[in-house]
C-alpha cells in the first residue's frame, strides 16, 4: 500500500499521522461530543417540574440549541478551513462543557435559552462531529473518505446509544443537576483526542483546479442548483431528528409507556444508526449518493407514518426505534460526500457549514413546534403529519442533483 492510502498528511505543519490514529481520535471525539446532546430529552420532565416550566420553554431552549449549532456551524468551519481544526474542536469542547455546568445552575426560564440554548449551540458547532468529517476529508486519502464518514457518523450514533442509558442513570440517581455536570466532565479529553486532527487544508485543498478566496468559494456554491437541493434536503433531516431526539421520550410517556421505553428508545436509535451510517458510507461509494438519500427519507416517511397511525406499545416502539436508527444520520455520509464531489475539500468545511445551518433550522422547528403545538393542542399530531410530508418531499428533492465536480475542477 502507498504511503498517500496508508496515512494520512498534514497540509500545514506537523509530522504526518497514519490514517487509522486521525480515525480513531476522529471517533472518539464524535463519541463524547455528541453523547451529551443527544440526552436533552430526558432532562424535559425533571426541569420543568422542579422549575415550573411549560415544555415549550424547554422545547424553545432546546430549539435555539440547534438554530445556533447551526448559525456557527459554517463560522466554525471557515475557521478551521483557515487556521486549522484542532484549535476550533478544544475550543468548542471547552464551550459546551461550560455551558453544560451553567445550565446545572438554572432555575429560570430566560436564562435556560442562553445556556442551554445559545452557549451550548455554539459549543457544539465548534466540537460536533461535523468538524470531524471535514477534518476526515482533508486528512484522509480520497479512497477513504466515503467509510470514514460513514465510521465517523456510526461514532456519534455510538455515543447517542452510550450516553441514553449513562444520562438517565445519572438523573436517576444523582439527580438532573449532577446529571448536567458528569456530562461536561466527559468533554476534558477532547482537546487531547483532536491533537491528530490538527492542520488545515493546503492551497487547492488536494484537488485540481485554481485556488478560491471565500468569497469566490461560497459564490461558485449558491449559483449551483445541486448545491441549493442538497441544502433544501438536509433540512428535513434535521427537522426529523431534532423532533424525535426531544420528543419522543415524552410521547412515549404520554402514551402511558413507562419512562424506561423514552431511554431504550434513544439507545437504539442510535445503535441501529451505528450500522445505518456505516451501510449508508459503504453505499454512497458504490451507487449515487442521491439515489441513496432518497431511499432514505422516502424510508424515513414510511416509518414515521405508521408509528403514528399505529398503537403505540413497547412493540411497535422497538420497531420503529430500530427504523428510525437506521435511517437516523445515515444522511450524513452520502450529503457530506456530495459537498466534496461538487467543490473539493478546500473549503469543505465551511460549505459543509452551510447545509448543515439549513439542518439546524429545520432541527428548530421540529424541536419548537413540537413543545408549540403540544400545549396548544394537547398532542403532537401536527408534527407527526408534517414529518411525513417533508419526508417525501425530501425524497423527490435528491433526484435532480447533479453528482459532478463544479466546472472549475472537472476534468480537461
């Protein structure tokens, strides 16, 4: 095996890493970053009863929480694609823990919007396993790139099957407060791990083609109608995800399920998305990454459709947890791999930055209309509806995306 497929090059200072340490770490980090996040749900009943809250001012925390992931995101991005990734993850992580310890110390509801809300989004943004995958795409030898993300997302789905069961044992016994704060503490290895991730991307980003300024990159990607679909698609992902990542714990229990069936849930949603990202990484480097993303959320609108029409028992929950998974970030690998097929890796971090704003906006209005329409109406029926609407638009939306570098890196 060559030395360009057997590890990986730092384009800018430092010794070169062999691929399977940027993996490892790369993972790891996924791991501990997006565990924690992925508990929120479970903090919804005790906070809002020991503070006296609606769950709509929870669901609006939680919702700016994915809105400001998503609005840092592309800056996170931009500064990694300039001064390097390992700075902006320590950052980040250093952020998230903190405001994982001030959101401990809450007691009131405005103040549950700044730090579970805005610092935790930007904490995130700039240690999620999105900053990962760029950091896969520029390190990792083109061969590779297509299973690294696919492993890459699969560890973020393992940390999600981890920390369920971890952050409500927590609650259980400690109480939500200690909860909080044994999560931040699982942050402190992260500017350790990103250490291999270090470096950013050379002149051309390892492709052909001339060099860009951002203004030049981020002009060439919104005139491209692929660029705008893609960006269109990712939003219902994000809207699905953030809706069953906070409400679905509650639901179940509205439905008279014991809270127990809330954690089981989450838990397996992530492990059967530990082998949805995989299977869905392996199959964008076989078949069209379009072709793949509308199978997965014309899937994802068949599943949510007859969960909701369906009697909710622990049954039909398992059932649609291990659908939901499968389909859950399997998104991630093919979308992630469409941004560097159409632009290359230069600025892949930031472009990446962008469709995932639109994600996060979609991961807004699930999170809030959910707590919204909930006190409102009593039920999440709307919700349901719309998921399912928006899965089969998202379906049709992949079709017409054109799955071919930019005419600035074709080739001559």
């Amino acid at each position: 095996m060559s030395s360009s497929s057997s590890s990986s090059r730092l384009p800018a200072g430092g010794a070169a890493m062999p691929a399977s340490v940027v993996l490892v770490c790369g993972c790891l980090i996924a791991i501990l970053t997006f565990g924690p996040r992925s508990t929120m749900g479970f903090f919804l009943t005790p906070m809002t009863t020991a503070n006296d809250w609606s769950r709509e001012t929870f669901a609006l925390a939680i919702a700016l929480q994915n809105l400001l992931w998503g609005m840092g995101q592309p800056f996170a991005g931009m500064i990694a694609d300039r001064y390097g990734t390992w700075r902006v993850l320590s950052s980040g992580a250093v952020l998230y823990a903190l405001a994982l310890v001030l959101m401990s110390q809450t007691t009131d509801g405005t103040t549950l919007q700044f730090t579970a809300g805005v610092l935790l989004g930007l904490g995130i943004a700039g240690s999620a396993f999105f900053m990962v995958l760029a950091a896969f795409a520029r390190l990792l030898p083109e061969s590779m790139r297509s299973t690294a993300y696919g492993l890459g997302t699969a560890a973020g789905s393992m940390g999600q099957l981890l920390f369920a069961p971890l952050g409500l044992g927590f609650i259980d016994t400690y109480g939500y407060e200690s909860a909080l704060l044994m999560l931040s503490g699982c942050l402190v290895l992260v500017p350790l791990l990103a250490i291999p991730l270090r470096g950013k991307p050379g002149p051309s980003g390892g492709v052909g083609g001339r060099d860009q300024t951002i203004r030049e990159a981020l002009g060439e990607a919104f005139r491209h109608k692929s660029y705008w679909l893609l960006v269109a698609g990712f939003f219902v992902c994000g809207f699905h995800v953030a809706f069953i990542t906070t409400h679905l714990p509650p639901y179940i229990v509205d439905k008279g399920l014991d809270p127990s069936w809330g954690a089981w849930a989450i838990g397996l949603i992530g492990a059967f998305n530990v082998v949805g990202s995989l299977a869905a990484g392996r199959l964008s480097g076989i078949y069209p990454k379009r072709w793949v993303l509308s199978v997965i959320y014309f899937g994802r609108a068949l599943a949510y459709g007859l969960f909701w029409l369906l009697p909710t028992t622990s049954t039909t929950v398992v059932l649609f947890a291990a659908a939901a998974g499968l389909l859950w970030l399997s998104t991630v690998p093919p979308t992630q791999g469409l941004v560097g097929v159409m632009f290359g890796t230069r600025y892949i971090g930031m472009l990446s930055g962008f469709v995932f704003f639109s994600h996060q906006v979609g991961a807004f209005l699930g999170v809030w209309l959910g707590g919204r329409l909930y006190d409102t109406t009593g039920t999440y029926d709307g919700v349901w509806l719309l998921g399912i609407f928006l899965g089969l638009f998202a379906g049709f939306v992949h079709l017409p995306i054109k799955e071919a570098p930019v005419k600035r890196l074709a080739p001559a």
